[in-house]
C-alpha cells in the first residue's frame, strides 16, 4: 500500500474521470420526478490533493432538477460523503493506522492529520461503516470474511492488481456509500 502514489497527477485524473462518468450516468437518469438534472455542483475545499490540480478537485459533482428542484448528488470516488479529506487519503491512512505499524502519534505527525481525526476515522471504519445496510450486503459476499477490526486494510487486501489498481477497485466498490440517500 505504502507503494501508491499519493502525489501522482495521473492517479487524481483518473479519479476525475470516473466521477465525470459516475455524474453523466447520473445526469441521464433524470429527477425522480421525471424532471431535466441542471449541473448544480457543490463547492469542496480538499485535504490531501496536490496543488497542481487542486482545482479540478474543489467541486462536487451534483444536480438540481429543474421541474421539482430537488438535489441529485452523483457517486463519487473522490469524495467520501462530506469529509473534507478525499477519500484516498482517508483510506490509506486508515489503512496503515489500522496496521499498527506504527503509534496514531507517529503517523500522525507523517500525515499531518491530526490523532483525535485518525481515531474518529478508525472509529467510523469499525462501527459506522460495518453497521451500513451497505457494508451488511456487500460485505456477506467475501470469502473467507473480512476482518473487520482490521479495515480498511483487510478489505483492501481483496482486490487484486497493482496497489494503484487495487486502491481504484476499493474506492470504486466505495461509491455507494459516498452519496446519502435521497440524493
């Protein structure tokens, strides 16, 4: 995991793309109400984005449709719901600390993140996400069971490829849980 490039412009870009084909697919599919979806994004402020393209990064694909105006907000896999980090960088991080290669102090201090975030974001792994409708169905499929204790690392280590394949399957597989529902 330690491999992936965390700074590379290549990997962002393709994050950006697929978030384009997550918001067109979700622009086709149309309001609830049968209404035409209108770009309607949301600004972000993103942690953990290299400066270079740290503008492509500052929106969040959404929609409002213009008949009922309701809000339509796409899958994404740069963003994981409302968290100001993206999604990448809370994955990893979770990861490593979730590893105990090294004290919540320590990798702190590396990632510039603080210990109370790295201890909400384990907290949020182990009981919030475990607990999602979500995680219930997809995570019954893999065999043998995902060690729960240990994500986001043990679900990582599922999918297979190169770290920066692997870690495009695991926030592709995320998608869902990235959007409230009603959204």
């Amino acid at each position: 995991m330690c491999h992936i490039p965390q700074q590379d412009p290549k990997f962002f870009r393709l994050l950006i793309r697929i978030d384009q084909e997550l918001a067109e697919s979700t622009r086709l599919l149309g309001c609830r109400c049968g209404g035409v979806l209108h770009r309607a994004n949301y600004p972000r402020k993103p942690r953990g984005c290299p400066v270079e393209i740290r503008a492509e990064f500052e929106s969040r694909f959404s929609f409002c449709c213009a008949r009922c105006r309701c809000r339509t907000t796409s899958m994404s896999v740069r963003f994981l719901g409302r968290r100001v980090y993206l999604s990448l960088v809370m994955v990893l991080v979770s990861a490593r600390h979730a590893g105990q290669s090294c004290s919540a102090n320590r990798l702190s201090k590396a990632v510039n993140i603080s210990v109370r975030t790295l201890q909400r974001w384990r907290t949020w792994w182990q009981q919030a996400f475990v607990s999602t409708p979500f995680w219930q169905i997809q995570g019954a499929r893999f065999m043998p069971t995902v060690d729960t204790r240990l994500l986001p690392a043990s679900l990582f280590d599922r999918f297979t490829g190169s770290a920066t394949e692997a870690l495009q399957c695991l926030l592709v597989f995320l998608c869902p849980i990235t959007r409230r529902e009603g959204d």
